[in-house]
C-alpha cells in the first residue's frame, strides 16, 4: 500500500495538486454510488447529472441540491451523502493519512505533505498527532450532538428511537462538517422556536467551522491569552464580531417582515435571528424561509458567507483569518505603520500578498460566475447573486432558485462548489507544474494608486 500510494503521489510535484485530485475522485466515486439503483427512493435510478450535482455538495460541504434528500435519495444514498459529508469533512488526505497509520503505524514524507497541505499544519513532522486529534475531536463532538439531537426529537416530537438516533446522526454530521443537508423539506423552518434543536446545531457548526488549530491551541492553552497564536487571536476576534453584528443586522432587518420572523415571539426572533447570522458562515440550514427575506438581509448574508468561517476547518469562504487580516492591513495603511502588527507579531509580507490573491480570485470567480448565471436564467441579480456566493462559499442557503437552473447553471455551480472547497489558491498551486524562484531583482518604481 506504501509503494502504491508513493506512486501515485510521486506523479504530482506539489501536495495541493494531491489534495485536489482526492477530492475529484471522491466526487466521481460518490456520483457513481449515487447512480446505482438501489441510492434512488423511486425505481429509476437517479439521472446522471443529480447524482453529480448531489456528490460534489455534499463532499464539497454545501448543501445546494437539486432534489429534495429524503424524497429523492433511498436510505443507502442517504449513507452515502453521509459518508461523502464526512470524507469532505476530515479531509481526504487527512482520512487517507489516517487509514495509513492504523494500517502501517507510520507514513512517508510525500504522504505527510499532502496531509499537512490538507489540514493547515505548520510542520510536516506534527501532521501523525493532528490527523488523530482532528478525527477524534470530529467524532466526539458529532457523538455529542447526535445524542441531544436524538434525545429531544424522542422526548418533544415523538419519534421511534431508531429513527431518531438516524436522524440524530445525519444531522448532527451535516451540522459539524458545515454541509447544510437536511431530511427535512423545510430544512429547520419547523424548529425555529425549539432552544434544543437549533442551538445544538448552531453549536455543531461554529465548532466546526472555527478550524481545528484553533481548539487545539484552547485546549492547550484556554488560561493564558497572552500566548495564544496569531492566527487563533484573528479568528476569535473576527468571528466574535461577524456573529454578534450578523445577530443584530439580521434581526433588525427582517422584525417587521410578516413572513419570516414578524409572526414570532420576540424570543424566537432573537433566536432565528442567531441561527440567520451562524448558517452563513457555511452552516447552510435555515428556521426561517431564506426566499422570503427581504433584499438587503440577503446582501449582508451575502456578505458573511463570502467570508466563512476559521481555517482548516469545515466551513468554506474566504475565512475570517484572510478578512481579519486584510482588516489589520488596512489600519496598518491607514495609520502610515511600515509593517503590519497584530499583537506583539509582525505579519510576513507574503502572507499579505497571499490574502490578497484569494480575495481577488474569490471575487472574480463570483462575478464571473453570476454573469453567467444571469445569461442563462431568467432569475433577478440579487437571486442570482446569492445562489454563487452560496455555492463559491459552500454554504448550502438558496432563495430557491436552485432546482430552477437549467442544466448549463447546475454544471456551473458544481465547478464553484469545487473551486469553494478546495480554494481558489490550492487550486492555482495545484495548476502550477512548479514552484518559480526569481533570481534577481528588478529596479523598484511607484505608480500612482488611487
């Protein structure tokens, strides 16, 4: 299994080129599972282009779909999204890393390197205790969240056991990876009031979504503030803001509107206003109907689900860590600061450079894609707008227009869920056949900016 896996990795002179071709072959071998007949409810197999769509969201964590999941899929293509949601959410290399140290007790460097690339690791030598530790933080918190999820729909709705603890299960895995599928046709609108119900999943998700090096570094060290990394300070304080402004917005927003949280009791706005401001971050369920929220409530989700959540976890966008960062680098140029300081640290250059690339890609990508959206559907820009940043950000919200795309639009959104999943920079680099080294210089000129 070694010298196989060695080959097939010694065919890529760069890890991420690794990283994403796992992740298209896991949508291939997902489409084709979902193809059988015996993944469809109905006694025709499901048409080629579902299956696609259906796999590459829920391996790229999104949520989109184009046919409803309980209706459509049978009990074993429901297994398969399950499996295909948590293969998205470990990572496959980090799943592959893992299969190899239980197999073999030990992995090669190449193998390290694509893991590392998957998991955000800073060294290659610390990526055997990461992948442990992310799969047993990822299977204890669903474990959790299962039981409670469970527990109250025996307990308030009646549910048998067995199908609550399945229920319990495919939610709870859907919520931590950040993958917003649901067995339910109104995804969560029926629970919008249950404490239970939604703040477990709220919970799920910004747990999973605020990146695996970040619990880690709380776990170590949750006394000692002062200590804490660059790169956990950014993501708390980033993501601390986005959720308690997002809240606020949102509910503001739509209090009045008679058809989302108008008709509720005030403290069922505040908590449909919560979950409105979590699910953005690449969560993708929804208490209340995302069609019926008025135009400038879908422009700051729109807003929040460009930025996502914390890396190296499970959520999508652009992350917090890249839009607190620019955040930082625009006070620094503001301010006239030579460097840019964060804490008691000086942020490299090329990181900068990096942040900006992928903001700069993940807009262009966006528009681009909405213009093409537009050419080939008869929807509004501001539909049409939020569907791309939903896909690009692996979101999974929607005004309901995704099962209304023709096909052109639904194979668009599948590349956007792929280049959202594995980045628009992973993906550059895994284009480039090599890494580029300037020997020299150029004389150093100043255009006029602005």
């Amino acid at each position: 299994m070694r010298l196989r896996g060695s080959v097939l990795l010694g065919r890529f002179q760069h890890p991420a080129q690794v990283v994403v071709t796992g992740f298209g072959l896991a949508i291939l071998a997902g489409t084709l599972a979902l193809s059988l007949p015996a993944a469809s409810a109905d006694p025709e197999p499901a048409r080629f282009l579902d299956a696609l769509f259906t796999a590459t969201s829920a391996v790229c964590l999104t949520g989109l779909v184009t046919v409803h999941t309980e209706a459509h899929w049978s009990v074993f293509g429901e297994i398969v999204i399950i499996c295909l949601m948590q293969v998205g959410g470990l990572g496959l290399m980090t799943l592959a890393t893992l299969f190899a140290l239980l197999l073999s007790g030990r992995i090669g460097l190449r193998a390290r390197l694509a893991a590392q690339t998957e998991t955000r690791t800073l060294g290659a030598a610390d990526v055997r205790h990461v992948v442990l530790r992310v799969a047993a933080f990822s299977v204890a918190c669903e474990t959790v969240v299962a039981a409670v999820l469970a527990a109250r729909l025996v307990l308030g709705y009646g549910e048998p056991f067995g199908r609550a603890v399945y229920l319990g299960v495919f939610h709870s895995v859907s919520a931590f990876n950040n993958a917003g599928f649901a067995l339910w046709p109104d995804s969560l609108v029926r629970f919008a009031g249950d404490e239970w119900m939604i703040l477990a999943i709220c919970a799920a998700t910004l747990v999973g979504g605020l990146g695996f090096p970040v619990w880690f570094e709380l776990a170590r060290n949750w006394r000692r503030p002062r200590t804490w990394s660059m790169l956990t300070r950014i993501t708390l304080l980033t993501s601390s803001v986005l959720l308690a402004g997002g809240t606020l917005v949102l509910t503001a927003a739509e209090w009045g509107n008679p058809r989302t949280l108008g008709a509720m009791a005030v403290p069922d706005r505040w908590l449909a206003g919560l979950t409105a401001a979590v699910m953005p971050r690449s969560g993708g369920f929804n208490s209340i109907d995302v069609s019926q929220m008025r135009s400038e409530s879908w422009l700051v989700t729109d807003v929040l689900m460009f930025i996502g959540g914390g890396s190296a976890g499970t959520a999508g966008g652009i992350k917090v860590t890249t839009f607190g960062l620019l955040a930082f680098v625009l006070w620094a140029e503001m301010r006239g600061e030579p460097h840019v300081n964060i804490g008691h640290r000086r942020v490299a250059e090329a990181t900068q450079r990096q942040a900006v690339a992928v903001v700069l890609l993940g807009v262009g990508l966006v528009v681009g894609a909405t213009f093409a959206l537009l050419v080939v559907t008869p929807h509004s820009l501001d539909r049409v707008l939020f569907e791309a940043v939903s896909a690009f950000a692996t979101v999974g919200l929607s005004t309901g227009i995704t099962d209304d795309l023709p096909p052109a639009g639904h194979v668009l959104l599948v590349v956007l869920m792929f280049v959202g999943r594995t980045g628009p920079l992973t993906l550059a680099t895994a284009l480039a056949l090599r890494d580029r080294v300037r020997r020299y210089e150029l004389p150093e000129e100043r255009p006029i900016v602005g």
